[in-house]
C-alpha cells in the first residue's frame, strides 16, 4: 500500500494535483504545503478554465506550485505530483514538441534555477489530499487559499500525518 509520507527533517513538502472534465474543458488544480512532521501549513485549491487535457492540468498545478514557491520562499521544499508525464517532462532533458511544450519549456526552465526545490512522482494513492483540494476549486468553480484544514480534508490529513 503506497501513503503518504513526511520529508526529511528541514524540508518542507508540497504536493501538488490537477483536475479536469472533458466535457468542460474546466477543472481545478490543488496544492497542500506540510512540513516534516506531517503539519498542514497552506493548502490552495483553483478553478481552471480553458483546459486542453488532464496533463494540461496537471502541468499548471505544477506551475500554481512554482509560484507559491517563490512568493513565500519555501526552500527547501519537495513538489510531489502524481503525474509521471509531468514529472518526466520538467526533470528530463530535451524538448517537448506537444501543443503544451513551451508551458514545459518555461516550468523546466524555473525548475531549474531554483535549486533547493525537487519535483519528484508519487502514487496518487498517496497524494489525496491535493486530489480533494482540486476537485473542490473544480465542483465550486472557485480559488481559495487556506491555513487551516478544511472540513473536506480533515479526514485524509489526520489519517497521513503520522507516516513516516
């Protein structure tokens, strides 16, 4: 069974999901920032409009992540994501010639001038909590951000927060 589990000790983890429906075209992507005990400490969900795919998806909770990084200095920090195109895409070499490519060119590249943050893949069986997170901003259609946890993930972030 794959779970959740806390970074080392100093680091921080920032787990990261896309949402979509293809029907829409809309979704949401959603962010939850812990700290090496397992902590909740911010947790950001956000409607998204205009979606190609669900890698689409994916690629800009990526970038949601990046920002969030930057605006609140969070190194050292680990970005997980259940999305292994994503994840092999930004951490790989060469270009990416999709209709998504430049979005890649430009994650890669931040990705890269921040060298205390790692993106790394995980199951998503153990990353439901940013699931929750975006499927919430996708069902309500609304961006929020929250230091607290919310009602619809209390369940998911107690049941982690001891796993070592």
């Amino acid at each position: 069974m794959v779970i959740w589990k806390c970074p080392p000790v100093g680091c921080l983890k920032l787990n990261i999901d896309g949402a979509f429906v293809k029907e829409t075209g809309a979704g949401g992507v959603g962010l939850v920032l812990r700290d090496s005990f397992g902590q909740f400490l911010l947790g950001k969900g956000k409607s998204m409009f205009g979606l190609l795919s669900a890698e689409h998806a994916e690629l800009l909770a990526c970038k949601e992540a990046f920002l969030l990084i930057v605006e609140y200095s969070l190194q050292p920090v680990i970005v997980e994501t259940d999305a292994l195109t994503v994840e092999q895409q930004l951490t790989g070499m060469g270009n990416n010639l999709s209709l998504l490519g430049r979005i890649y060119d430009d994650l890669g590249f931040l990705l890269k001038e921040m060298p205390n943050v790692c993106l790394v893949h995980t199951r998503r069986e153990a990353n439901k909590a940013t699931h929750l997170m975006a499927a919430q901003a996708s069902s309500t259609g609304l961006t929020f951000l929250c230091s607290e946890v919310s009602s619809f993930l209390a369940s998911v972030i107690t049941s982690e927060s001891c796993n070592q």
